[in-house]
C-alpha cells in the first residue's frame, strides 16, 4: 500500500508600523540617540537563514525579475503606488531582529500557534521595544509549510520566500509590499523546524518569521555575503558561507568579521571607502565602493581570490602587519616548502625593520598565487607586488627585504627595495 504524502501552506497577513505620532517619533529618537552605530551586531544567521536573505535581497535588487522567476505579474494584487519596479537597497541581517524572529517561529512551532500575536499578548512592535530595538518602521511577515513526508530545510527556506512574494488571496498583496519596502534597512530572518499538529494530522514543518526594522540616527550600511560558489550558479546557496573573512575600511580602520554563513555588515557615513576583504589562506581582495543614504551590497566569490591582483601581499600602514598569504620558501637543498606569514613593523629607523610574528605551513599542493619568495641560500624575501594602504588610498610596490636574523626563535628582515609600480 503506498503512502500519500499530504502538504500545507500557510500565510499570515502582514503587520507593519511607522512611528508617526510626534510622541512615538520622538521616542524612538530620544531612546536610540547616541546608539547610533559605533559597532554593528550582525548576529548569526544559519545557511539557511542567510539563504533566506540572500533571496530578499536578489528580489529587491530586482524586482520584475523576481516577478518573471515566480511567474507572475509584479503589481497583480496591490495598490495603485504600494511598490515600484524600482530596485530597492539591500537590507542587513541586525542581531536582534534576527532573534526576535527566531523566538517567535520557535514559540509558534512549539505551542502550536500562527499569529502575529504571541501566547503573551504581545504583537510584533511589543516584542521588538522590549528587546530594546527602537523604529521608526517596523514589519514583520509570517510563513509556514508542511508535509507528512521527509522535510528539505534548505528548499524549505527558499520555498517561503517565494510563496511570501507571491501572496496568493492576501489582500494588498502586503508580504509582497514589505519585501520591496525601501524604507526598511535592517532585518531577521528567523526559521525553526520541528513537528506541526494540523487537522488532527502531525506535518513535519518549516515556519519563518522576517522582521523588518528601519531606527533613527541609523547610519547606511555597507552588507554582503562572503561565499564558495560551489554548484558555480553565481549565487548563495546554503552552505556555501565563508566565515571569519576580515572585512576593513581602509579609510576609518573599521572592522568586522563574515559570520558562519559568510554574511557581514558595517555601518558607515557617506563617502567613497576602499574595502580590504582578508581571508587567511587566500589573501586580500581590494575593492571600492560609494555610500550615501542607503545600504550597499559588496559580496565576494572564493573564485575572486585567486584571479583579482590584489589578492597578493598587503601591508597596513595601520597596524604596521605585512600580510604575506603564500610564501614560497626554498631550502638550501632546493627543497619547496609553502606558508602563510605576518611579518610585524618594529622599526623604521634608519631602515624599514620587521619581526615574523606569524608563520604557518599550508598544506596540500602548491597554490596557484605566490605572495612572496624567500631563497634561504640567499636570505632574501621577493614580494612581487604588495599593496601599501594608508588612510585615503593604497599604492602597489614591489620590494626585496633582506633577513638579518632568521634563527629558530626569531626571524627579522630588513627591506633593501621598494619600487613604486604603476
């Protein structure tokens, strides 16, 4: 006897709320003045969670190809106005949107429940004061699938984004309407999975909860996803995340790190900024981007790294760190060896002086990019090209550092040259 496998889908409308009240809107104010985004707490997404956002962000980005990919018409359902073709700016994963979002779809799996409203009353803009996130715009839609058969999460995930932009039978089309809102700047992404009892029947379900928020005095923020394209569809998958990518301003020496799905955001005031993306094996990646009022996504591929220039030797003019990410090193019996190494600045006087303070062997076969060169017959460093980057800009050298000191207990070179390149 075969088994029939039986599936649901459920929405919610949408909730959403502007401070618009003089009272509310100086409130908001007065509670998030001085907040404003000295540090930036991107939370923690998991790969699906970031996929999930991934699929917000490519709609946004696009909104009648999001239309077309869905099969459907974009402004079918929704009022004259209510969204626009337009692209609308990317929004940031922010920790506390993320956990509220979490809280709720966990709360709503495990007591059985689907609302807005939680068992204690509260609605969506409660629980985001009481967390201590203060709008000026707040949203938040709700989704839920189910089967009686094996889950996906993965396809889960994706599969709710597109039912919330599609919005069959709800009026206004309002899921659809808080996806495009460019209004909104930051947001959670919240999935839980688990056991649904529905009509008597258990579904082994997905639900999600997406808050959206906008706060005053909230600077634009510079966002992206760090990731392997690994199935090489020049997209995110979950999965596919880089953690721990450095991710500085060369102008503000901020930074931030990629979470464990490989997403990051930094906040930033309007200019023109070089960003510095630093992955411990593969190297540096130099990129530039302009902000003003809105958000600015910068993603990276692993690809990036071992084509674009820049993902050779670079030195902080900050810090005094020369970052050499492959370092082939030759013995005296022509043996290849190859390392990652930091060398620290020490001295600068008379002459550029540097300590190793960092020095790791890769493993596996030879990279395909060599950082730097290091003859131990000769004693002598070649770093074909290093990228200098001093507050406003970088310029690119090449130079020959000479070892003075290279017992086992530590290592020092000196440089002998550097010559501008063009």
């Amino acid at each position: 006897m075969s088994k029939m496998i039986q599936r649901f889908v459920t929405l919610l409308s949408p909730l959403r709320c502007d401070a618009t009240s003089w009272y509310a809107a100086l409130l908001a104010c007065w509670l998030s003045y001085g907040l404003a985004q000295t540090d930036y707490d991107y939370g923690d997404p998991t790969p699906e969670e970031q996929a999930h956002l991934e699929s917000i962000n490519r709609a946004r980005a696009d909104p009648l190809a999001e239309a077309a990919r869905l099969g459907i018409d974009l402004f079918e359902g929704t009022e004259p106005g209510a969204i626009s073709a337009k692209p609308s700016p990317p929004l940031a994963s922010h920790a506390t949107l993320l956990a509220l979002a979490r809280r709720h779809s966990q709360a709503m799996l495990a007591q059985n429940f689907f609302s807005h409203t939680d068992r204690e009353g509260l609605s969506p803009f409660d629980r985001a004061e009481r967390a201590g996130y203060f709008f000026e715009k707040f949203g938040e839609n709700i989704a839920r699938v189910g089967t009686t058969g094996a889950s996906n999460t993965v396809r889960d995930s994706l599969k709710l984004h597109d039912l919330l932009f599609i919005d069959e039978n709800y009026p206004q089309r309002g899921h659809r309407v808080n996806l495009l809102d460019p209004e909104y700047r930051e947001i959670g992404v919240g999935l839980a999975y688990g056991p649904l009892v529905s009509d008597g029947r258990v579904f082994n379900s997905s639900v999600v909860t997406v808050d959206f928020g906008a706060r005053p005095h909230s600077e634009a923020l510079l966002t992206g996803v760090v990731y392997e394209d690994r199935n090489n569809n020049a997209r995110y998958d979950a999965g596919e995340g880089v953690p721990g990518v450095e991710v500085a301003i060369s102008e503000t020496g901020a930074t931030t790190r990629t979470a464990q799905a490989g997403g990051y955001a930094l906040p930033l005031s309007p200019g023109r900024y070089q960003v510095m993306l630093h992955h411990p094996v593969w190297g540096t990646l130099q990129r530039v981007i302009a902000i003003e009022r809105y958000n600015v996504k910068l993603d990276a591929k692993a690809l990036e790294w071992q084509t674009d220039a820049t993902s050779s030797a670079h030195y902080d003019s900050r810090s005094g760190a020369l970052h050499l990410p492959t370092v082939r090193v030759i013995d005296d019996t022509g043996r290849t060896m190859h390392y990652r190494a930091t060398l620290q600045l020490i001295a600068s006087n008379p002459v550029l002086r540097f300590a190793v303070t960092d020095l790791q062997i890769l493993p596996g076969d030879a990279p395909a990019i060599v950082s730097a060169k290091y003859h131990a017959m000769s004693a002598r460093l070649h770093i074909d090209h290093v990228a200098v980057v001093v507050p406003g800009e970088t310029q690119h050298y090449r130079a020959v550092l000479d070892g003075v000191n290279t017992t086992h207990s530590r290592i020092e070179f000196v440089l002998r040259e550097a010559e501008l390149l063009p």
